[in-house]
C-alpha cells in the first residue's frame, strides 16, 4: 500500500480505502467533487506549512495539492484533465515528518495514506520533485476549491 523508501513503513498496516477515508476527517469534499477517493496521481504539492500550537504545544501541517481527473481522451497529445481543484489538508498532532526534493513541480506518482499503530500515516511518492512521509493523532481535508482550468494555463 505505502511505497517509496520514506518513512517507517514496514510498521504501516495496509487498509483499503474505505477504512481509511473514514479515518480521516471531512472526506467528503473529496468524494463530492470526484465521486470517488482518487490516487492523485499526477497532482501537485503547491504549498507545505508547519507550525504549531503556543497553547497545546501540537505541530502541524497544512499541505495544499493541485489535484484533478484524467480521462481517456487525448487533447493536443495529452490526456484530458478534468475537475481540477485545489486541495488542503491539514495533520494535527505531527509526530514525524521528512520532506525532500520541494522544486518548482512537486509532481506525485500518488498520495498514500495509512495507520501505523494509533497513527495516521501519509506518503507522497515523487514523481518530479517533493517526497515525503508524515504520521500525525488526526488528518483532515481542511478545503477543497473547484478550479475552472490547470491554474498554469490561467
């Protein structure tokens, strides 16, 4: 389930999606939108914002992804990429984090989540750019806003 060589991931339990999306808060801004949980394969990390609480002491993290659907029809030598959006989601309680490799892309084979003992766990598998691990108490979809195009042909 979890690839690529970041994180602890021999101790990640795999689950199927369904147990996992009803782990993580508000996915249905995510199921709503494409009608499905998608792998996010070819999305983009815009954004990685960590801070943490003065009060609790609990970091955080807020990852904002360029996300959309590819069908099957080609367009000018491209597959068409539809629902585009962008999405922010939110880790409560960050336990461990390692990123790498933020560029001007950040392209993603996929984004994988997981559970490793009372943990979430999310993998962002590089495909140009940006690798990570996180596992954080809570993961969240913070935001998801629909965008019209690809925000670089804007």
């Amino acid at each position: 389930m979890v690839s690529g060589g970041f994180g602890p991931l021999a101790k990640i339990k795999k689950y199927k999606v369904e147990e996992l999306v009803n782990k993580i808060e508000n996915t249905d801004l995510i199921l709503n939108h494409f009608g499905y949980w998608p792998a996010f394969h070819d999305a983009e990390v815009v954004s990685l914002h960590f801070d943490r609480n003065f009060k609790e002491g609990l970091p955080r993290l807020l990852i904002r992804i360029y996300a959309f659907e590819i069908t099957d029809k080609v367009e000018a030598g491209y597959y068409q990429r539809i629902k585009h959006c962008l999405i922010q989601f939110e880790f409560e309680g960050v336990v461990e984090s390692e990123v790498d490799g933020f560029n001007h892309q950040n392209a993603v084979y996929g984004i994988e989540f997981g559970i490793e003992g009372s943990l979430l766990t999310c993998t962002l598998d590089p495909a140009y750019g940006i690798k990570g691990f996180t596992s954080a108490h809570k993961i969240k979809v913070k935001n998801l806003e629909k965008l019209t195009k690809d925000p670089k042909e804007e």
